[in-house]
C-alpha cells in the first residue's frame, strides 16, 4: 500500500492532467493517490475528478482547516470477480 502525491501549484492544464495519468498509471489497487491544489483552483477541478471517474478511481474532495489548500483523495475502485 502506497501514497502518491501530487501538489498542482500551477494553474489547472494540460500539464495538471499530464501529471496526474502519470501518477494513476503507477497506482495499484490498495494504493492512495493525493492530489492538492490551492483552493482557489477548486472549481476548475471537476476536469480532473471526471479523468479518475473515467478511469475506475473513485475519490472524496476535502478542503483543508486553513481554507487555503483542496485535495482529491482518490483510491481505485474495487473491481468484482465474477
């Protein structure tokens, strides 16, 4: 079990999306992926929530205490034999 981070400082583009099929082709089943952005980038995010929805993630958004800092904590989701 594993975490993979991500902190996207940069304005959400081609090079987020780049950044962030990199870390979901290293991510197993039991692993973690942690994307952080600045909050102000929240909005703009739901491009990369739909890039892990397409791609079998499932993932929760949470914002931090400060306010400052929001984060897609995303996990692949459980695949039924069957």
């Amino acid at each position: 079990m594993a975490d993979y981070y991500i902190n996207l400082d940069e304005e959400l583009g081609l090079n987020a999306v780049t950044k962030v099929l990199e870390a979901m082709s290293e991510v197993k089943e039991d692993d973690t992926l942690i994307i952080s952005m600045d909050s102000d980038d929240a909005a703009q995010s739901r491009h990369l929530a739909e890039l892990l929805e397409n791609n079998g993630f499932e993932y929760l958004p949470k914002g931090s205490h400060s306010g400052e800092k929001y984060t897609l904590i995303a996990h692949l989701q459980n695949r039924k034999e069957g």
